[in-house]
C-alpha cells in the first residue's frame, strides 16, 4: 500500500472550506454575533524496524474540527472527529450552551478583520512521499544495519523508525475569512546502545524534513545514533565547581524555546515570567539576534497565517541584545493592551545569528570546562528563571575532550544564563525548526559526587 492522494489536493481542500463555511452559517443561524472554526484531515504511515525485522507498520487517518462562538463577550468552544453533517450541526450546538454558561470577557473576541491574511502563498510544504510499506521497511532496515555495523561495542538497538504524513488544514471566521493549504512531514530517526565492559549507554539521532528528498540519508542517520552512543561511554562523575558551559547546538535550542515560552503571551498576563517587564531592555549581550521566518520555504513550522486568521511576519525578537516584541496572539495581546504580532500557534521557524566558529573553536573558547550534550528532567522556574537540570556529556581541558561524564547536574539562572552568552557557534547540525549553534555560558554550576 502507498500513501497518497486518493483524490486532488484542490477539491479536499474546497471540501474542508465548506464544512467551515457550513460551520460559521450555522453558528450564524443560532444567533452568534462571531465565530471562527478549524478542520484538519490527515493521512500517514509509520514503520520501525529492531533488530532487522520489522516490528510496527501503523497506517493512520485523522479527522478534526473545532469551533469557537461568540455572543458578545461570552465565548464557547466544541470540537468533534466526525465530519458529517449532523455532527457539525451538534458541534455548533454544543459551542453555543457552552456560551450562554460563560461570563463576559472583554477579550473574548475575534483578531481585527484589517489584519487577516489576504494572500496565501504557496510555501512549499507539501511534497507527498509515494512510499510503500516494503521500501518504508529497507530504508528503516538500511539505518538500523548501518548502526549496528558501525561499531563492535554497539551490542543492542531501540530501532530505526520511518515515517511520512500528509495533511490538510483549514480555518475561517465570520470576517469573511477561510484559508487553507496542505502539507506534509518526513522523518526518520534510530537509537542504539552500546556496551564496554560493564558499562552501557543509549543515543540516537534523527532527520526531519518537509520533503522526502531533504532528508539525511539513512547510513548517515544511522552511523550518527552510533558515534554518538560510543562516544558515551565509559562516562564518569566530576567534582562539584563552578565552569564554563558549552551547550551543544541541538541542547542549546532548549534555552530558545525557554525564552520563548518567557516571552508568550500567555505566560506575561498571567504574570507568571521571569521577563515579565522587559520589552526594550537588554536580555543578552549586544551580539544577539534571534529572529522568526514564519514564511521560510520548506521550513518546518512555516505558516502564511496563525491559528487566528492574522497574516504571519518576520521579525525580531531580540537585536543588538534587546528584546524587542512580546509573542502574542489576539486574546494575549488583549489583555496586555498590545496589538497581536500573529504568533497565534506560537513561534514559527525560530533563528538565532551564529558566529564564526565552529564546534572545534567553540571548544578552543572555552579552554576547561562541561560540553553538554544531553539534558535530563524539567527543572526550570518560568516564574524566577532559576534552572536545575541532570546533564550528560564530556569534560574539556586545554580546548580538547578528555572524557565523557554523566549523573551531574547544572544549575543557574536562565536572566544570567542569557546575559552571561559568550559566544554562539556555526555548528548547526540537527534538524528542526529552530536554528542554533552551540552556545557558550561564561560560569554556571556543576554538582556532581
């Protein structure tokens, strides 16, 4: 079996169009002053391979449809898997009683009609894989072999698994307007565990694409999950001190996504951010700029409108080391008095400006101290910003790795974490929709025996 269209692209989406217009009719008709609504449908397969033989093969079909009803200031949601007429009508029904039992908030309400998105570009998002299930298993199969042939110590694996999805998206409100578009995802990872003497470790690595022929190829994937695991082992404990921290590339996206969610929102008019209060103050050093290209072509959380109509923008998030705009959606921007920046849905395709060096410079930057290559738990304050998390990964002397450690823990404050960033590397190597480098903290805390 193939994963494909069973019918033209256009008319699933006409049809996924008319179940909104159907949806913000009936809404209509039941007496809302405003309503905006959503339905997705999707379609994917997803094998793994263990060991040489195939474990899983999952065909999946989704349907979903969610509607929002306004009367005045009093809002109510429902949503549903089953697309039939009458269940749509159920649907709005069910948005409707929720209404009338909510109280009035003034900013339940729908984003200005003046910032809805007025074109639809085509982006690039939509590549179909036409991929059967025995060529999905010999490239699962492919990774997994390359993984297990890469080294002798390599004595066990979690698998390799493939996957490929398709699906489509639609969303309007009673401003008059509906958007949609298709798109699709790819991907293929593997984790493999390797042993010396009485020692064991796990690691693996991934590829993440909109199309099939962006993707790494699957030797390549493979032999990373294994370079990776045999690189840990024979890890060790250090001393408790205080270092220099080299957080790499894919681990230092994490401190990204903490400054997102500090910047959300949702987080700021709950007052529950460690940045609250601070647009147009300086958060990192002068070099710093991140930025979001929600437009990018091909990019993997790329979107020509957010999840409320509004026309998505590029823009700065931070310059020169100032943050600069908040990430609001309609509701958000409301009740912090600020116009929506189309961040409905979140961040889309989120960058920071890299420098010169790569991994090897960074290292040599740093002289001593932890590289970290892998982070354990979720101890983070959104509230203080204090941060506490298990780490793994190797210690560095003179620019040099020495050897690998793990069962310590880093601590810091991610305010100082972000004025303390020494420098960010060029060695972006992962896949993703957030882009970084390695990033270097001049001092945190290490715990260790």
């Amino acid at each position: 079996m193939t994963i494909t269209a069973t019918e033209d692209t256009a008319e699933r989406l006409a049809r996924l169009q008319q179940h909104i217009e159907d949806l913000l009719r009936e809404a209509k008709d039941r007496g809302a002053s405003a309503a905006e609504a959503s339905v997705g449908s999707s379609a994917g397969l997803e094998v793994s391979v263990r060991l040489g033989e195939v474990e899983t093969v999952e065909h999946t079909r989704d349907n979903g449809l969610g509607i929002t009803v306004y009367f005045g200031h009093r809002k109510g949601s429902a949503s549903t898997t089953d697309l039939s007429p009458a269940s749509l009508r159920d649907t709005v029904a069910a948005a409707c009683t929720i209404a009338a039992q909510t109280q009035e908030d003034p900013c339940a309400h729908l984003a200005d009609a003046a910032l809805m998105a007025r074109e639809i570009p085509d982006l690039e998002l939509y590549h179909p894989w036409q991929l059967g299930v025995d060529e999905a298993n010999r490239i699962a199969a492919e990774c997994e072999d390359a993984a297990r042939a890469y080294d002798a110590r390599i004595v066990n694996s979690e698998g390799a698994s493939l996957s490929t999805h398709m699906g489509l998206q639609v969303y309007g409100n009673s401003h008059g307007f509906i958007g949609g578009y298709p798109s699709t995802r790819h991907g293929l990872s593997c984790a493999v565990v390797g042993e010396d003497g009485d020692a064991m470790q796990r690691d693996y690595w991934w590829t993440s694409a909109r199309a099939a022929a962006d993707l790494d190829p699957a030797r390549g994937v493979g032999e990373r999950a294994a370079e990776r695991t045999v690189a840990r082992l024979g890890a060790r404990q250090i001393d408790t001190r205080k270092a220099p921290v080299l957080f790499r590339a894919e681990v230092a996206a994490g401190l990204l996504r903490s400054l997102v969610s500090a910047i959300s929102g949702g987080s700021l008019y709950r007052r529950s951010s460690f940045l609250l209060d601070h647009l147009n103050e300086a958060i990192f050093p002068d070099f710093v700029r991140i930025h979001e290209q929600p437009q990018l072509p091909r990019g993997l959380a790329s979107a020509p409108f957010d999840g409320d109509g509004v026309a998505t923008w590029s823009k700065d998030l931070v310059s020169e080391g100032v943050l600069r705009t908040y990430l609001l959606d309609a509701y958000s921007g409301c009740r912090l008095k600020l116009p929506t920046t189309g961040n409905a849905g979140g961040v889309r395709n989120l960058s920071i400006d890299m420098g010169e060096l790569d991994r090897a410079g960074m290292l040599a930057l740093m002289g001593t101290g932890l590289f970290v290559t892998e982070l354990m738990g979720h101890g983070v304050n959104a509230v203080t910003g204090d941060y506490s998390r298990g780490a793994a990964g190797f210690w560095v002397e003179h620019g040099e790795i020495q050897f690998p450690v793990e069962e310590i823990t880093i601590a810091g404050n991610l305010k100082e974490m972000f004025t303390g960033l020494v420098a960010v590397g060029n060695d972006c190597d992962f896949p993703g929709s957030t882009r970084t480098g390695s990033w270097l903290i001049g001092e945190m805390t290490i715990a260790g025996e």
